[in-house]
C-alpha cells in the first residue's frame, strides 16, 4: 500500500469505536505542503458516525490551516463576500439568543478575519475576541475591527485571558482529527455552566444540497456530522444540549450548505450517550449515489478537452481540482498554468504545473477552464469584470 491507504485507522470521533464500514475512497492531487493524499470515508458500525479515516497526525492538519489558510481573503485584503455577511448576521442572531450573560468573554475559534466578531459587537456583545490558526486572519481582525485576536490552534493551550462565557466554533469541529484533546481543551476555558456554539455541516442533508461531486468530502472535512452524532460527540466530551436546528447557509452566489446549529452547555454531571445515528449512513450513500450521476457528465466534458489538446489555463486547485486529477483525465489536459485567488498557493506547484496569481492571465490567451461549482459564478465575474479579460470561458455546469 502507499498513501493514506498506509496510514492507520482512527477511533470514532463520537464513541471513540475502532470499527469502520466503508462508503467511499475519496482520492486527492497534492500540492506541496498539503494535507492529503485521501482517505477513506466510513460509517462507524458500533454508534453511526461518519468520518474520514486513515488521516495524517493533527500537526499536518495545524501547519496545514497556518500556512496554507483559504480563509484569509487575502484577495479581497481579508474582507468577506456578500454571502458571508448575510451568514453571519444569522448567526450571530443565534448566538446572542443564548449568551448566559452580555458582559462576558465570548471567544471565536476559527474567527478567519473577523466578520463573525464584529456582527456579534454589533448585538450588544461587549467583550469579544477571537482565535484563528492563521497570522494573517488573526492580525486582519485588529486591522478591520479593532477587535483583539491571536494566531492559535485547538492542538495548544488557549490561554484565555478569562474564562469565557460562550465559546464560537462555527465551521471548526469537522475540521479536527483529534476532537476530544480539542474539546476538553475549550470545556477548560469555559466559565461554569459557559455555553459553546458549534455550527457543523449536515451529512443527513449532503444529496438535498449537492453542488459538485463529492465535493462535501473536501481536502479539509474529516467527521460528516448528524445532529444526533453531534450530540454524541459533545455528551461524551462534557457538555448538555440547550437547542439544536437545521438549517441552511449560503456558501456562495451558487451555493448552499446544510448546517447544524446548535447549542451546548457544560456539565459536570453525568452524562448518558445519546440514540445511535440511523441517518448518517443512507445519507452518504445517497449522497456518493447523486455525486457519481454528476460526475459523469463533468468527466465527459473533461475528456473532451484532453481530446482537444487544446491549451487551457485552470482556474483553481482546491478540493474540486485535486479531486478530478486524480479520478479523471484532467492531469493529460494541456494544462498551461492553474491560477487561484489564495496567494498562499501562489510559487508552487500542482501536478508539475506553476499556479500563479489572477492578474497573470492578462498576459494570457489560453481560454480559462473554471475547475469549481461552489465559485464558478464569482470566478467568471472576476474574469470579466474584475480582470476585464476576453480569454474564452469553460464551464463545467451550466450556467
């Protein structure tokens, strides 16, 4: 074996069971310095949970999310979309139902550059700070907000400056391999009876809102969380639900993800386990069933252009890409240059070609393979409007 076909099994993240079924061996291209080759998506047998096994060590996934962040908007001089504003004045509505109390720290962990932050200040929050793996996220807080914040990780100390009232873990819980060091981790910085929000993608919901194929299981999602796995999760880690609903965010112009939302106290009680997931596993099938459908059509469209031998210049080398490198004829196209908007990529390399910055293609007359579904809207506009470059567009969905 070689890959992560090699590497060891993990324990379920929600009842710690070493006893995976197999759903779907999800395959990458790798940038240097990325964090995967791949991994195998399982269901565990013993309470239901889906997750991502034969992972790397957590340091890989902590020198991943400092060096190589997606979500400094560093493009945009660390500013968030439209999207993101909207999404987060829905949080932090959420939130600032729930904070035991207004005058007390409310920390964000993951704060990216801060919009989080600043919505809920704006609802009356007093003492907000955030926490962000990456230097540049952490210091555009102070920059945007004037709101204080820190480079850090799940995997150290917190060190808070005093315990907090509520904790903010939006889009975090099913980026961690080592959850329950993470979890006893931010329970210890909790004040008694402090509350954490976590908000987590919904596997029960993948099919219902699919974009791209298998692009849930993404380079960084390693545990595919249901509400009751959820609740497994946070009931063995210390912590009592106070609410829990669905709902749906926009993810972009063209994208919608399903979410879990959910509110959680700590407790010092006993804490019984929660009613074995049922819906985690249909769910993915499911979901691997819609994606290969879709798949198809991208994978002809894709062999139609290796056939070409035209020269084209793609745009993107995230999850979408590194996926179809490895499980089409994406790697014989006449692949001139990949170009994304993450300066963090920018000077290396992705299947032995550069990956450069957008404002190259100016110099350029290739026509431009936009490799995303989630930004393939915001991309093309950028190509156009932004950039204003007539280089022939190729899209891999309609629209």
């Amino acid at each position: 074996m070689s890959g992560f076909e090699s590497l060891p099994r993990r324990p379920c993240p929600a009842c710690a069971a070493v006893d995976p079924g197999p759903v779907f061996a999800q395959r990458f291209a790798q940038i240097s310095g990325s964090l995967l080759s791949g991994y195998e998506v399982v269901v565990c047998r013993a309470c239901g949970c889906g997750y991502a096994d034969r992972l790397p060590a957590q340091q890989a996934f902590d020198a991943y999310y400092r060096d190589l962040s997606k979500y400094d908007h560093s493009e945009r001089s660390g500013r968030e979309s439209e999207q993101d504003r909207a999404r987060f004045g829905d949080i932090a509505d959420l939130i600032a139902r729930f904070v035991p109390d207004k005058a007390s720290p409310v920390v964000e962990i993951g704060c990216a550059t801060g919009g989080l932050l600043a919505c809920l200040r704006d609802r009356g929050l007093s003492r907000v700070e955030g926490v962000d793996p990456s230097p540049y996220s952490a210091k555009a807080v102070e920059r945007l907000y004037g709101i204080p914040a820190r480079a850090g990780t799940l995997s150290e100390d917190l060190a808070l400056s005093a315990p907090a009232g509520m904790i903010v873990l939006v889009g975090v819980l099913e980026h961690i391999r080592d959850l329950d060091p993470a979890l006893e981790r931010v329970r210890n910085q909790l004040a008694p009876r402090g509350r954490i929000y976590v908000e987590v993608p919904d596997a029960t919901r993948f099919a219902e809102f699919i974009d791209a194929p298998y692009q849930q299981f993404s380079v960084e999602h390693v545990i595919f969380f249901s509400t009751a796995s959820l609740e497994r999760t946070l009931r063995r880690n210390g912590f009592v639900p106070v609410h829990q609903e669905q709902d749906a965010r926009p993810d972009s112009a063209s994208s919608t993800m399903p979410v879990v939302a959910a509110v959680y106290e700590r407790s010092d009680d006993g804490h019984p386990a929660s009613a074995r997931d049922e819906a985690t596993l249909p769910a993915l099938r499911e979901y691997v069933e819609k994606s290969a459908a879709m798949d198809r059509g991208i994978q002809n469209a894709i062999d139609r252009l290796v056939d070409s031998g035209e020269p084209v210049v793609v745009w993107g080398v995230g999850t979408h890409t590194a996926r179809l490198l490895e499980t089409s004829r994406l790697r014989k196209a006449n692949i001139r240059a990949f170009v994304d908007s993450n300066a963090n990529y920018h000077g290396k390399e992705l299947a032995g070609v550069p990956i450069l910055p957008p404002d190259v293609l100016r110099q350029r007359t290739e026509p431009v393979l936009i490799s995303s579904r989630v930004f393939q809207k915001e991309i093309a506009a950028q190509i156009r409007q932004q950039l204003r470059c007539q280089n022939p567009i190729i899209l891999l969905y309609p629209g």
